[in-house]
C-alpha cells in the first residue's frame, strides 16, 4: 500500500510505499552464515530526472548509517555423532562370542548440526583386551547415507552407515575382549572441524556417551591328562616279567578356550601296595602337536611327556604298580585348572581319573632236586659203600616262580 492512497509506481509529496516479501531459509542460506538483501529504488521526477537510492536497514548500530544492506546472520552449531554397535551374525559353537566367531560392526555418523559437513572421514581403534591392535577381515567402509550423500558429505539430519567384520582370533578370546571405537569427524562450510568418538547404544552398561563398543568372552580353562602304557621290551616270560621295559606315554591336552601357560605335570608312581618306586628315566617333554615350547598348550594342543620303567622285583612282588599324573596350566587371567590323569580305559569300571596299573599275577612256584654224592670208604676198610661209610647227599632247592 501507499500511505495516501497511491497506486502502484507513483509517489505523492512525503508518501510512503509498503512492500513485502518473505522467504523461508534454505539450507545453502544457513551454510553460507547469512542471508543478505537490498533494494534499489528507483522514480522520475514530472520533468523525466531519473533518481534513485539503495535501502538502508534503518540500524545505526551496526556502524553503518546509510544505505546498507539488510543482514540475517545465522550463527553454525556443527555437530557430528558416531555411533557403533556390533553383532554376532555367525556364531559357530559354542553359542556365544567364541573363537571363528564372524562379528559385524556398524557404525552410523550423524549431522546433529544445523549445517552441512563435508570431508566426514572416520578413523578406527580396534584392539583387544590387552590393548593389542587387531584387524578387521573387511572394513570399515561406506555403505550408504540415508539422504544420498555421497561418501564425505553429510546433509543436515543425515546419517552414514559404515560396516566392518572381524573374525574371533585366539589372541582376542585369551584377552577377554575385544574393544572398539570410531573418531568421526568432519567440516562445517566456515572450516571449524568437529569430531565424536563412538557410543556402543547401550546406556545399561552405566555408561552414557563415548563409550568403547564391546564384546566379553568368558574364558573357560581346563586340562585333561591321559597315560597309557606299553611293554617296549617283552624279555621271557611273555607279558610283564622282571627286566620288561613299560613306555609310558603322557597326553595332557588343552581343552579349553584359551591357551593355558605354565603347563607342569607331576608324577606318582608305586607299586600297587602303596610303596613308592622309581621310574628309570622321565617323564620328560618330547613334543606338541601345534609346535609349542614346553609349558605352553594352545587351544586343541596336546603335549606329550615319556617316561620308562624296567620292571623290579619288588613290584613283581607287590603285585604289580601304578602311576598317575597331575597336570596344571595357568589360563591367560592367572586361573589354575588341572586333571589326575585317565589311563584311557573305560572298560576296567573307571572311566576318570583312574591310574594307569599293570598288575603283575603272582605265580609262585619252588623245586628240590636231591642227589647223592659218589660212595666213598670213609670208615676205611678200602671199600667203598660197606656198612660204617658215610653216605653224602646235595638237595638243590630253586625259586621257580615269579616272586
């Protein structure tokens, strides 16, 4: 309108023309920090002189007092969030986070802010539970963004979703854990960077914001100890006799989930009355079938220890002997497990922990052999054999038995 009643294009003597115009804010206006506008208003005089003048934002306050432009400035919050959560998505056994176990990670980067982000990059921190580097099989990397940024660039509201997959090694499952995190990070159009480390989505763990996003594996040690023996050297008598060498071969196998160190054995032999006797050499190391050094089983790896005895007659006599072995291992967080070895027969009734026995048959067994000595003259009459002579007789009595 105008203020006397003009219409549109003419201008009485002190009149006032009204116009309007509105505009809702784009996107580009907030990135840009400002909206700016001015008008140019123009009219000519009854004689034709043209005159014209550019509009001042009537505040004097901002140290300009004629004809500058009218300004909105549009202060940036720039505000990134990552967030990463992560999933078993194959589980072999057993159930649960257990080693060849496939995890999936996701992780999703926000534009919480009010402007656009570019250079949006991510930077990950993958480590066990001893803060030991691991590596993913595959990622991260970009999948998509749900407004159809490319990869870099983040519209406001706009999320990023990156994936990555890691496969249970052994060295994860002794730690414990496995941790990770995400730094994302990107530029608001005046340059100021802005960055989030990753939350794992789960407020019930007592943390709130920036938390690692990880995953616990329970540890379950155990150790079982197998002895088994064999005659070697099988001298006359067939089957366990004085002078038989017994093999005895010792498995101690780990059958855990984590690598146990510190792996020992300790050995009881006696015959089977309870006395102890000596084995003749060992037991002593002779191998691991995953190549560890003595005192180390891997998960599945048995070690095996030697040992012989030449069998004496004091075990002969008691009936025959007997021989355990303790084995124990530390698992990776210092806990002992340990096992009385089996002697790998289930049909003697015992089918744990039950020692491993030869038992030797007593068959005890004498003989006498008695004979007379040449007849001689001892009464001295010159014949050999007559009334008055000594007779002599030799009784050989022998041990023809195995006791």
């Amino acid at each position: 309108s105008a203020d006397q009643g003009s219409l549109e294009g003419t201008l009485l003597v002190g009149e006032t023309a009204t116009y309007t115009a509105t505009y809702v804010i784009e996107q580009v206006a907030v990135d840009s920090g400002s909206i700016s506008n001015s008008v140019l208003a123009s009219g000519e005089s009854p004689s034709g002189t043209n005159v014209d003048d550019v509009s001042d934002d009537d505040d004097d306050t901002d140290g300009n007092t004629e004809d500058d432009v009218t300004e909105i400035f549009i202060l940036e919050n720039p505000i990134i969030e990552a967030v990463k959560v992560a999933a078993i998505t194959n589980d072999v056994a057993p159930a649960g986070a257990s080693l060849g176990d496939t995890v999936t990670y996701t992780i999703t980067v926000t534009n919480n802010g009010n402007v656009t982000l570019s250079n949006v990059s991510i930077a990950d921190t993958f480590v066990d539970g001893n803060g030991n580097p691991l590596t993913f099989v595959s990622g991260p990397s970009f999948d998509s963004a749900d407004q159809g940024s490319l990869e870099g660039t983040l519209l406001v509201g706009e999320t990023a979703t990156y994936t990555a997959t890691y496969v249970i090694e052994q060295v994860a499952v002794d730690s414990g854990s496995i941790s990770n995190s995400v730094l994302a990070s990107g530029d608001s159009p005046s340059g100021t960077n802005v960055d989030d480390v990753s939350d794992d989505d789960d407020d019930t763990d007592g943390n709130t914001d920036d938390d690692a996003t990880d995953i616990f594996i329970l540890e379950d040690p155990n150790i079982e100890v197998v002895k088994i023996a064999s005659l070697s050297d099988d001298i006359a008598p067939a089957g366990a006799s004085l002078g038989d060498t017994v093999t005895y071969t010792i498995a101690v196998t780990n059958t855990g989930n984590v690598t146990l160190d510190n792996v020992s054995i300790v050995d009881t032999f006696q015959d089977v009355l309870g006395v102890a006797i000596t084995l003749t050499s060992g037991p002593i190391f002779d191998s691991a079938d995953l190549g560890s050094i003595e005192g180390m089983l891997q998960v599945g790896e048995t070690a095996t220890y030697i040992a012989t005895y030449v069998i004496e007659q004091d075990a002969i006599d008691a009936g025959g002997f007997s021989n355990s072995v303790y084995a124990e291992g530390d698992s990776p967080s210092d806990t002992t497990v340990s096992d009385i070895s089996d002697d790998n027969d289930n049909t003697d009734g015992n089918t744990e922990d039950d020692p491993t026995e030869i038992i030797i048959i007593s068959d005890p067994s004498i003989s006498l052999i008695k004979t007379t000595l040449e007849l001689e003259d001892t009464n001295g009459d010159g014949i050999a054999g007559s009334l008055g002579d000594e007779i002599s007789y030799v009784f050989i009595v022998a041990n023809t038995g195995n006791v």
